[in-house]
C-alpha cells in the first residue's frame, strides 16, 4: 500500500494519497486546490488517480476536488447527505472501497458537521484489521472538530453528535490503531491542536482534553463556547464547495499595472493587499492599503480582514511572491485577483502619488515616553491567553480580531502605539486602523518579545 500526507502550510491542512502501485491506482482525500502535489505522485509512482474523496464540506479552504477531475477524470466521492449541488458519487456508511492491496471502509462521524465521514485504512498486504484512520475533522491530535460552523441552530444537535462520534462510534476501535486528521496546528476548525502531524487512538484517549469527560453534560458545557473568530472567509468557501469550485484556469488573467491603470482599479473599489515586510510597509506604502505579509497563518488573517469577494490587487517584491500570495489566495477561494504594482512600490513613488507612512517606535522609545508622562494609548492586540501571560503597563487589551470586527473604542485622535507579540499583527492592525482614519497610529518594533527581552516591566 502507498500512502502519503501532504501538508497544506499556514491553514494547517492534511490531504492523503492512497494507493497500490501493482495495482497503478491511487485515491486522493481531501485535497487543496493546487492540485500539482498529486498529478506528480501519479506520474512519478505510475498511479492513476481514480477517485478523490472529501470527507466533508470544508469551511477553511477550498476543495481540489473539481480540478482533479478536470486533469484526470476523476470521481468525486462524499458522504450521501453531503448538501452540495454537483453531482458526485455517495457513500454510505460501512461502505468499502479497494485499491490494489488498500482498502477504505466509510465510517459516518458527524460533530464538525452533519455530513462528515472518516475513513478507516487497511493495508492487506500486511493484515486483514484496519491499520490507520483519516478522521477529517471530527478527532484532532490534542482536539476535536468545532462544532459551531454550520450555525447556532444546529449548535447543541452538533454537539451531541461530536460526542456520539467520539465516544461511541470510535470507542469501537482499539488503542493502536494511528489517527490522521484532517487538519493540525494552523487551523481555525477546531481550539489547540497539536503540532504533531498524527497520533493513536490510545494516546488521544489518555491525553487529548476532549475524550477525557466524564458524562455528556460535561462535554456539552466544554464544547458550545469559546470558539474561535471565525474569518469572514468561511461562508464564502463552504458556498464555493457546496457548489463545487470553479477551475482556476477561469480565473483573472495575472496583469502586471502600471501605476495609472492600478490606481483606476484602486479607485473603482479594489482592495490593494501589501505583502511586503512590516518594516518595508511601515518606510512608506500606497495609502488604504492592508498590511498582510508572508507569515504561517497569513490565509488566516486574509480572511479575517478582506471581503471573500473584493477585488484585489497585491503590492510585492517580486513576480515570486506574486505567484506566491496568489496560490495562498486561491486555496481560500479569493479568486478576483487581478494583478500586482509592476516595479512595486518603487514605480508608485516615482509615479510622484501620494504615499502613507507607518511610523514604528522602539521598545526603548516607549519606555522613555512613558517615563517622561507623554500621553500614549498602548493598545494589546494578542490574545486573551497571551494577554493574560504579561503585558505592557497600562495597555489595553482589544484583540486583533475584535477591531476588524468593529468592537472597539479607541479615539481617533489620540496617539496609539500597537502591539503584538512581534510585529506581524500590530502592522495588520494599524494599517486596518489607519484605512478606517486613525491619522496617529504607531507599531511597537518586534512587538511584545523586543519590550520584555529589553527587559522592561511587565504586569500580569
């Protein structure tokens, strides 16, 4: 038996190979959108893909399901009910599936959603018992699938069917059996996942937090609050998988601008995304621009703080971080690109248009404004849980999340220096701040890390 995980960086998703390469066919589960990972294990191990599975409608990225078909003629394969409105061909539970010398048996797991199936894995050239098991995203490494992505309605009939997933239709297998999720650290589907790419049946049930309730109204109290933001990306891609993905080769043709024509794009509504650095950012950037760089959950922020259906246009380096940020882009389903700055910021500045500024101040220079009384508004935009570990003197706390929602109380007119714990998301924040009108906006340099490594007090 062939079997492979592929590992999707910054969303924390995992798509497996299955196959037999006697029997030169291969099934591909769950996979991204860029789908050339799997056409080059096809072609380098002589494995036709025969079908694809999903294992359910996924909320954080969007499925490559669609564009396998279109390179292979592939069948597309989910659980009976899935609501989707493409035709595919459904699977029921106990069903089985054979590849050469693989075999996959359909387990129904609903919890994360109503639809959602595991597959468990047998290799017979080995044995006749099941040797692993694709969860998708019902059961985690260190956690479970949240249960809240199809609405409040459905919350507590999720939850009880999390925990019926969890604790009765799993509790039938033993504990050396390994565990392969669907997705791992990185993710928005679920609370703390681990980093660890995979796990045992056994292992979880002693140490993951989730499998350790004593009765269901424990686990019902634990598993219908705190989740989560949920990016304002997650409807927009559960509805391009509902109705299956359009292929990318429709997407916008990629255009290199000239500054007059990106800033008639600017003007007609377009949302311009920089992509650059914090400190190339902060040196000078075309006004009303986000600050969104190169960082792991960069797919993340995007959708946090970008309408799924905006108009883009990028300000990058180079032709490589173009192609870049647009597969990072894609696999999310934000697919009106429509071109980068050709020469980068560089033609902007010589073009003689108007640039903004981000100033950013040293932890030395704060401190000294501090001691010398100069009003400043210190504004913490880590998390609850980072917050709550130490912090700056007199900072309030206004998660990154809660002011590209809206929820905060911060005066335009004072002098406010943001921070993070190193920079990436103070820039994300001050240049939100900073399009919404806040003219005296500044970022701590390297954040939270640089203050206490200075070693300047901290309050807890």
């Amino acid at each position: 038996m062939y079997f492979k995980q592929i590992l999707t960086p910054g969303l924390g998703c995992f798509s497996y190979v299955i196959g037999c390469p006697a029997a030169r066919e291969m099934i591909v589960v769950d996979p991204k959108r860029d789908v050339q990972d799997y056409l080059d294990i096809s072609r380098e191990e002589g494995m036709r893909i025969s079908r694809v599975i999903d294992t359910h409608v996924h909320a954080d990225h969007v499925s490559g399901a669609h564009e396998l078909r279109s390179h292979t003629g592939c069948e597309i394969m989910m659980y009976e009910t899935s609501p989707v409105t493409f035709d595919f061909t459904p699977l029921r539970e106990g069903q089985k599936l054979k590849v050469g010398k693989a075999g996959l048996e359909v387990v129904h797991t609903p919890g994360h959603t109503p639809d959602a199936l595991s597959l468990l894995v047998t290799d017979f050239s080995r044995g006749r018992e099941p040797w692993l098991i694709l969860t998708g995203d019902v059961l985690f490494v260190g956690d479970a699938g949240r249960p809240d992505l199809v609405g409040g309605a459905k919350l507590d009939e999720q939850v009880a069917n999390l925990y019926d997933s969890l604790y009765v239709k799993l509790a039938n297998y033993p504990d050396h059996l390994e565990v392969f999720p669907a997705h791992g650290a990185g993710s928005l589907c679920g609370r703390g996942m681990s980093s660890k790419p995979s796990s045992t049946l056994g292992f979880e049930r002693r140490h993951n937090p989730v499998l350790g309730f004593k009765d269901f109204e424990s686990f019902h109290f634990a598993m219908s609050r705190d989740f989560p933001s949920r990016p304002k990306s997650f409807s927009h891609i559960i509805g391009t998988n509902a109705a299956g993905a359009p292929l990318l080769e429709r997407c916008p043709v990629d255009l290199a601008m000239e500054p007059d024509r990106f800033e008639q794009k600017m003007l007609a509504g377009a949302v311009v995304i920089d992509v650059r650095n914090t400190a190339s950012f902060a040196g000078y950037h075309i006004p009303g621009s986000v600050n969104i760089g190169f960082e792991p959950s960069l797919a993340n922020w995007v959708g946090m703080v970008v309408e799924p259906r905006a108009d883009l246009l990028l300000v990058v380096d180079s032709i490589e971080d173009y192609e870049r940020m647009r597969t990072e882009l894609h696999r999310i389903g934000y697919d009106t690109i429509h071109g980068y700055l050709r020469g980068g910021i560089s033609s902007w500045v010589y073009s003689g248009r108007p640039v903004d500024r981000l100033s950013i101040d040293s932890a030395q220079e704060v401190q000294n404004q501090l001691e010398q009384g100069k009003p400043l508004s210190l504004v913490d935009v880590r998390t609850p849980d980072e917050f709550a570990r130490g912090r700056i003197p007199g900072a309030r706390h206004v998660p990154l999340t809660d002011i590209l929602e809206g929820r905060y109380t911060l005066d335009e007119d004072e002098h406010h220096i943001i921070y993070c714990a190193s920079g990436y998301r103070s820039n994300i924040a001050a240049s939100y701040l900073q399009r919404h009108g806040f003219w005296d906006v500044r970022a701590l340099a390297g954040g939270f890390i640089a203050w206490s490594r200075a070693g300047y007090a901290v309050e807890r």
